[in-house]
C-alpha cells in the first residue's frame, strides 16, 4: 500500500525532472546523469596558457569565455570531484582522503601541465592550486603584504577578542612578535643555546615514555607520549614549577577547540578560560628563570610596550603538540626499518656514553625529518591575496584563496626518488633543506622559527627511548620495502618496546 509520504516524494521527484527538462536546452555541455554538476568538480578556467602567447587574461574574462568544448574527460572529472571533497575540509583532512587528493592533483597536472589551476570546490569556494616547484618559491618567497597567511590552528581560540584573520598578530606588531619568537627559540640554529636545562628536562620526562609495571615490555601509544611530552613542555616554556600542572594544558585544549563562535555564551566560555589560562601562566612567568622560553621572551627588549611574553607563552606549549604524533611515526618507521634503528640507536648510545649535551643527533634528527616528509603535520598550505595578482599571465582578484599542497609535493614519486619510502639519508645531501619541494617547516619569511627545537625536542626524546628499549612490535604493520600508506593516525599507533 502506497504511503502518503510516498506519493508525495514521487510527485516532488516528478516536479523536479519536469524542471530540468525545460532547463536542459539552456544547459549545454551537460553532465551525465548522476555525475556531478561541471562546476563542481573541475577547474573553473578553461587550460591556462590555452590562448596567444604571452596573453594576459584575467580569472572573470577566462569564465565568461570557458567552453563545453574544453571540458576535461570523464576519468578526468572522476579524480577532480574527488578533490573537490577534499578541498571542503582543507585545514583538517579526513582520513584517506590524501590519496584522493594526489590522484586529483595529478589529474589536475596531466590536463594543466604545470600551469597553476584555478579549482572550485562544491561549497563554491574558488582555490588556485599551484603544481611547479617554481611557483612554491615564489610562493614562499611573497611577502605577507601580498599572500597573507591564514592562522594557524594552534592560533585559533587563544584571544577571543582577536580577529579571526588576524594571523595571530597583524602587522609590524606581528612582524616584531616573530622577531622575538625567532631569537627566543633560536630559529636556525641546531641546538639552542638553554639545550643543557632543555635536555635534562625531555630526559628525565622520557621516563613516562618507557615506564611499566612489567620488567620486559612496555606499550607506548599516543596518551603516554602527551602526557610525556607536556610535561616537557610546561618545564621548557615555564619552568620546573609548571611540570604537573595538566590543568593549564587542559585549559589551553579547551581554547583550541572551542574557537570563536557566533554565540554569546560560547565567546564568554572562551574569555573565561582564556582569563584563567593567562593568569596561570603570568604566576609562572613571574618566578621563571632565564633558561626557560618565557624567561628569556621577558628579558628580550620591548621598547613599545607591546610584545606580549605571556601570550607568546600559550602559542609555544600548544606548538609542541605536533611533537607526540611525530615522535609516535618516527618510531614506528624505526620498527619497521631495524638496520635504521641500529644506526639510531648507536647514536644515541654514543652521545650518552661521551657525556654530550649539545643534543645534535644528526642521525636521528634525519628520521625525524623524514617522518614529516611523509606524514606533514601541515598537509596543505593555503594564503590569501591582498591584491590583484598575477601568475603566469592570468590575473587573480584580491581575496583569491593560493593552496601549495605539501603533502603532495614531499611525496611526488614524478619528482622525488623513492617517494613513498622511508630513507633518512636523503637528509644528508647537502642543501636538502633548502629543496623547495619539501617543506616540513615552511620556507622564507613564513618558516616555522621553532623548527630546530621542536627537531631536537623529538630526537632527544627518540634517543631516550632507543637508550633502554628497542622496538619490537607495531601497529599498523608496516612494509619496511613496499610504498607507505598514504596517511598514519597517531590514535591508532602501538608500539612495543622490549627492555635491551
């Protein structure tokens, strides 16, 4: 027996064919049925460079004379639907998704070359994604006067009274704040000058790492590494007086997650656990000495009057985050790979029997680096024009979204040798660090000015595990000579460590 709501789904599904038959005339080109609409799942361009050479064409000149004629295959629209889907979430990629996206972005290469393409997403947003390492340096290379960088998630919630495009800072104050950021944390250099107190700290907070009730085997999974290493953390940024405070850290969780809403009441939570987070960390920063992050931030001069110790304070304990999903990967790559973990270990052995605090670690810092190749925690990179630009002779509004997908780049088996493996020593070529395609950290005036504390925090506290343990059992099961899998949750890591 019919139901009433089913005759009334059949009668509005009769209303919508009779709808778009009338409209199919005006609609040429279009797309099969039950595929995508055009718009959605393909560049919104027509081939950049298709026309004379030389020409300059602008983003509303080459829509208004797009063509049926030049629209892509359909394996072509297939792949490019599927990045669209990934472009929705672009600041927080959904697992599996970054295979989609690198066969997209090769779909999007095998019809553009290595022209930029102009890409609209299904929520109609428009994204330039760039595909030549080329234009990546150029990219890092712009002044933030012209690409401006969005913020951060570790900024997001952190000042609910701040702009939610205000890159955390906005100006020359956020020029000044990143000075002192980068001399605080002693951006280039390999070990930073308060490694001795930082590496007693990660040393003696490595012990949460390997602690066990039984003698010969210990489980290291994702909740032991936070907690190891916001321990650290809280010690290096603060002092040793912040060690067992895990109600800030939950305090500045809360602030990541809880980001600016439209509601009033949400705005108010957020103020009140930001008022309390901040208070706790000036009672800290009040007694702290001058080996510690916000110590040295204090003695740094500040003729103005506003550079902000404190504030600076929240966003380098929410930086260390990345550390434990990192340490996690690395290890669980050295498992798998057991002559790279000998050489790892060795190292670390090494450097302990000679009683060295520099904390370089080159080997081990190479692993590091070559988890983040493989596993970024920035996948996709994405700036936003303040004015008119141009790229390759096709001119882009002001507010034109510019994506660099990293992930992609950094494993581009078409540009990069054994793309999907895991080899560390390709971190020992010289001028590796400056190869624009890998960009763990960023590069130019955008790099990350922590990268080399957070590479010795993550080699020292791998070297403190490999001291004592080795790695004996995994999962995920890894293929230590087969292609790596696209994406690795730190969530669902297990690593078994046996007592040498």
């Amino acid at each position: 027996m019919r139901t009433v709501q089913g005759a009334a789904l059949d009668g509005l599904r009769a209303r919508v064919r009779a709808l778009a038959a009338r409209r199919r005339p005006e609609r040429a080109g279009r797309s099969p049925r039950g595929e995508a609409p055009l718009a959605d799942r393909g560049p919104a361009v027509p081939g950049l460079g298709a026309g004379a050479p030389g020409r300059r064409t602008s983003v509303k000149e080459s829509v208004r004379y797009a063509a049926p004629a030049q629209a892509p295959q359909t394996t072509a629209r297939a792949a490019l639907a599927g990045f669209g889907v990934l472009l929705r979430g672009l600041t927080r990629p959904r697992p599996g998704e970054v295979r989609t996206s690198a066969a997209a972005l090769r779909a999007l290469r095998a019809r553009h070359g290595d022209a930029p393409a102009l890409v609209r997403t299904r929520s109609g947003r428009t994204v330039l994604v760039l595909l030549d390492p080329q234009d990546l340096r150029r990219f890092y290379a712009e002044p933030v006067s012209v690409l401006a960088a969005a913020p951060p998630d570790k900024c997001r919630g952190l000042n609910p009274e701040e702009p939610a495009d205000s890159g955390c800072s906005r100006g020359e104050l956020r020029a000044e704040r990143r000075e002192v950021s980068a001399e605080v944390l002693a951006a280039g250099r390999p070990v930073h000058p308060s490694c001795g107190p930082f590496l007693a700290a990660l040393a003696e907070e490595a012990r949460h790492l390997t602690a066990s009730a039984s003698a010969t085997a210990v489980t290291l999974d994702l909740a032991r590494a936070r907690y190891a290493v916001h321990r650290a953390a809280r010690r290096i940024v603060l002092g040793d007086a912040a060690a067992a405070d895990e109600e800030l850290s939950g305090w500045l969780t809360q602030l990541r997650a809880g980001s600016r809403s439209s509601r009033g009441g949400r705005v108010r939570s957020v103020r009140s656990v930001h008022d309390k987070a901040r208070a706790r960390i000036e009672e800290y920063a009040a007694r702290a000495d001058g080996d510690t992050l916000v110590g040295r931030a204090a003695r740094h001069a500040d003729p103005t009057g506003t550079l902000d110790p404190v504030g600076q304070a929240q966003h380098w304990l929410l930086a260390m985050d990345a550390v434990p999903g990192t340490l996690l990967r690395t290890l669980l790559l050295l498992g798998a790979h057991p002559a790279e973990q000998d050489l790892a270990t060795a190292e670390a052995a090494a450097e302990a029997a000679a009683g060295a605090d520099r904390g370089e670690l080159p080997r081990l810092r190479a692993c590091v680096r070559e988890s983040l190749r493989l596993y970024p925690v920035v996948p996709d990179l994405i700036r936003v024009t303040r004015a008119e630009t141009e790229w390759r002779g096709v001119r882009y509004p002001a507010g034109t979204s510019v994506l660099v997908p990293a992930a992609f780049h950094q494993r581009d088996p078409e540009r990069v040798p054994a793309a999907h493996v895991f080899v560390p020593g390709r971190w020992k070529n010289p001028g590796a660090d400056q190869d624009i395609r890998m960009a763990p950290f960023s590069h130019g005036g955008g790099r990350c000015p922590g990268d080399q504390l957070g590479l010795m925090a993550t080699a020292a506290l791998c070297a403190e595990v490999l001291r004592g343990h080795r790695v004996t059992g995994t999962r995920p099961v890894l293929d230590p000579v087969g292609p790596l899998p696209a994406t690795l949750d730190p969530q669902g890591i297990r690593l078994g460590l046996t007592r040498r």
